[in-house]
C-alpha cells in the first residue's frame, strides 16, 4: 500500500475535526466515563464540561448572535464553581467555527444575556425557574442538572442513568430561543421533547 496514501487524505481536515468531536461526545454520553473499571475515570464536572464544549459543534445559533464572524463564544456556567474549572481546562484555547470560547462564572443574578451558552447547576435552587423564564426569550443554550428544568423551560437537561451522564433535549425551548440543534446531538439524547 502506498504510504502517502491514508483515510486522511480523503477526509478534509474540517470533517476530520467534526468526526472527533462527535467521537468524544460519544464518548462521554455512551461511553464508560463513569463507569467503573475504566481506565480513565472521569468525574461526572469532567464530563459534562466535555459535553458543553462538544454542544458548541452542535447547535446553530440566529445570525445575529455573534457581532463579528471572530466574536467569542461565550459559555456561562451559574452556581458551579468545579464546572468553571474543568471548563476552562478542556476549553483552552479552543477556536470553534472561528469563535474563541470564553468561560464566564457568573451569579443568578449577573448578567448572562450576552452568553451563547448558560449552564444553571443544581443549586441555583429558588432562581433557575426566574432565568430560564428570561433567558428563554433569548438566542441562549440553556443546560441544567436538575429536576424541572425542561418543564421550566430549559433547552437541554443532564441526569444520570446507570451511573452514566446522560442529557434530554427540549425542542420547543430551542425553536424559542431561535436555535437549531443537530440530528447527530439529537440521536444521542436519552429523550427528545418536542417536534423537529
């Protein structure tokens, strides 16, 4: 076989790059992450840091969302310090669809308008009912870890199955927020709500 010749070169650079991160999303949500036995052991911030990130290749957001084709990408994370960290680690110097992401730790009552992604963690208890019914109105990625919070109006939700991170998807709260989200994303969703 000629050894110039691989699966490589018939595979552009970009499709290369989408396969990967579909791989590690993959990874994350189906593989054994959590599970014991693995031989890397990722805790569960760790993983739903990756995921947030591999979101980012997922979902389309309205043209209007980013000032400048180079505009960074900002993803916000409330109530969730260890989150932020494993974040900023797996996002380092990361360049998506030409946006730098940006990682933001802000408070329930900051201002997150200007995020592209929010994540709320599990204990904004009494406020993520009030920023979802504000960030809805939004071009906002909504993502949360609790109970409740698609039917409060979030976009996407983690739980935990078989000691595994999964995620929910609900469709109406993306078409609200005028965002459009991959059939790839979608097909590994533990449970789609809503119509395409």
């Amino acid at each position: 076989m000629n050894p110039d010749f691989s699966i490589r070169t018939l595979w552009p650079t970009t499709l290369r790059s989408r396969a990967f991160g579909w791989l590690v999303l993959a990874i994350c949500l189906l593989g054994g992450a959590c599970s014991q036995g693995a031989d890397l052991v990722m805790t569960e911030p760790e993983v739903k840091a990756l995921c947030l990130l591999n979101f980012t290749k997922y979902v389309t957001w309205p043209g209007a969302t980013f000032p400048a084709s180079d505009s960074s990408l900002r993803i916000g994370v409330i109530s969730h310090s260890k989150l932020v960290d494993d974040l900023e680690k797996v996002s380092k110097g990361k360049v998506i669809a030409g946006h730098e992401i940006r990682i933001l730790e802000l408070k329930p009552d900051g201002d997150w308008s200007k995020c592209q992604i929010l994540f709320v963690g599990a204990d904004a208890k009494s406020e993520f009912a009030e920023i979802l019914s504000k960030a809805g109105k939004l071009p906002i990625l909504t993502v949360g870890e609790r109970d409740g919070f698609l039917e409060a109006g979030g976009v996407i939700n983690f739980v935990k199955k078989d000691n595994k991170v999964r995620f929910e998807v609900d469709l109406n709260a993306a078409h609200q927020a005028g965002l459009q989200i991959s059939s790839k994303l979608l097909s590994l969703a533990d449970a789609v709500h809503g119509k395409q």
